[in-house]
C-alpha cells in the first residue's frame, strides 16, 4: 500500500495504508532467492523510499539495502519507485559505495511545472527534484535515472507543459515513460479537479515529449559506443544466432535492450563492447 496521498493515484484507496515487511523477513526472502539461482533483484513498492517508517522499530530504504547489499550470491539488486519528495541524503550517498546495488534508480517524478507537482499533491517542488538528481549525478557520476511523468493533467495550461518539456531536456533522464492522464476513480483529482485537456491535446503532448526524449536516448546510446559494459542476456536463439540483453541502465521489459549477433545462453552475465547506437538499443559485441 501506500501513505501518499497524489491526486491521479487510486492505490490508496485499492490497497490500503503502507505496510513495511520487516528487515529481517527482506533479507532472509532474498537470500531464499539467491540460493535458487536468482541473480537480479528488484526491489518494488508503491513507494520504497518510506519503507520502514511503519515499523517497531523503524528502519528505512538505505538499511535494507545496506543489507541487500551484502548477499554474495546476487549480481544486481535493482531499486523501484522512489518518491524524490521522501529520497533521503543517506541512500544517495550510499551509491557512491555499493556493490550488488547497481547504479539505477527508478524515480517517477511526474512533471515539471511546479503548479502542476501543487495540484498532483507531489509535496516537492521542480528545483526539489533538480536537487535530488544533481545529488544523485555527484555520488553516482554513471547512474542512470528511469522516471515516468503524466501530461493532460488537468488544469495543464501550455505554460505548464513548456516547463515540462524544459525540465526534461534539462535533466536528460536516462530512461522516461509518458502517461496520458486519466480519472481514476476515488481519487482527489477525479473528485474534485475537471479533467479539462482534451483528448487530442493529451495525446499531442504525449508525442511531443516521447520525440524529445528519443533524442536524448539516441543521443546518450551514441556516447556509449566503443565503452565495454556488462550485461545480462534475456532472450537467444542458437538457430539464428542472436542474442538480446541488458545493461544495469535497463530493467526487464519496461527499457532498453542490447543485441549481440552470437548466441549466448540466457542468464550468463557477459563483457561486451558497443559498437553501434540507435534510439532505444545498442548492438554490442562479446569480449
């Protein structure tokens, strides 16, 4: 469940109230897992950075994973959806030190327009969030930031989608999702906010801020290219002789991918070299 209260967001009233699974039922999971052979970890929750607030006694996100950190058996332990509002300077710092906590975080931070993250109910402002990736990039100089943002909110006006479009050409995410808005029911902004953005204009937006981020993609993915990474492959075929995979910078089924035209088993973690850039994936070659 979840504590927050955001306008667009039903899972409140769905799933109730935040509930934090202790420390030690965490750690003795994954190490369940680990001991089956599992290697990546994703740590997932409606809001991961206010785990263990809830409990007696209280922990917190950069415990856990302080202690994730520690099963030698796991390769990559990958963190989900944390709140920038709730993103405390001890977790940040911590990148600049893990082992298995890959650098990768998964922030939805929404929009841009401060008025819009107001009516959200985000409790943070755009020069907050700034503060929180600028902080990130210092402790992390690789990391690579996934978020997500909603356009067609309702009450966006063009001065509010401009500063989103500034924001996210500023930032230069490594990995965005866009999601048109829709009422949800239950919710504050179903209730008490009319959803005002037509249909067109959402789905305008949508396109526009979807082409600004595939340059950015295209962009960053050409940077990459003659670096050696390590991947692992998710998907092969001995009879065609291909290969697809990911880097730390892709979560399963959701970012990017990496091509390797050699057939290698799926699961091996492997030393490549890129060789040539796209908008969403690399090829790359084994070494």
């Amino acid at each position: 469940g979840c504590d927050n209260g955001c306008a667009f967001c039903s899972i409140p009233l769905m799933r109730g109230l935040q509930k934090s699974q202790p420390l030690g039922w965490n750690i003795q999971e994954s190490q369940r897992l680990a001991s089956q052979g599992v290697k990546e970890l994703l740590v997932i929750a409606q809001d991961s950075t206010s785990y263990g607030w809830d409990l007696t006694p209280k922990s917190s996100l950069h415990e856990l994973m302080l202690e994730l950190d520690k099963i030698d058996e796991l390769k990559w332990i990958r963190l989900h959806y944390a709140h920038p509002a709730h993103l405390h300077r001890d977790l940040i710092y911590a990148f600049k030190n893990f082992k298995k906590v890959i650098p990768y975080i998964d922030m939805p931070v929404q929009h841009g327009s401060d008025r819009m993250l107001k009516l959200m109910r985000r409790g943070l402002k755009s020069e907050g969030i700034k503060k929180r990736i600028q902080s990130l990039r210092e402790a992390c100089p690789n990391i690579a930031i996934r978020t997500s943002i909603i356009v067609g909110f309702p009450g966006e006006k063009d001065s509010d989608f401009n500063q989103l479009i500034d924001f996210v050409k500023e930032i230069k995410f490594d990995r965005l999702g866009v999601f048109t808005y829709s009422d949800e029911e239950g919710t504050y902004a179903a209730k008490n906010l009319e959803d005002n953005v037509p249909d067109k204009v959402k789905q305008q937006r949508y396109d526009e801020i979807m082409l600004i981020q595939q340059k950015i993609s295209l962009e960053k993915n050409k940077g990459l290219i003659g670096n050696q990474d390590v991947v692992v492959i998710d998907k092969s075929s001995e009879d065609e002789g291909w290969s697809i995979a990911r880097s730390y910078r892709d979560a399963p089924e959701i970012d990017n991918y990496v091509r390797i035209n050699e057939y290698i088993s799926e699961g091996e973690f492997i030393n490549v070299e890129y060789i040539d850039a796209f908008e969403y994936d690399l090829l790359a070659k084994r070494i």
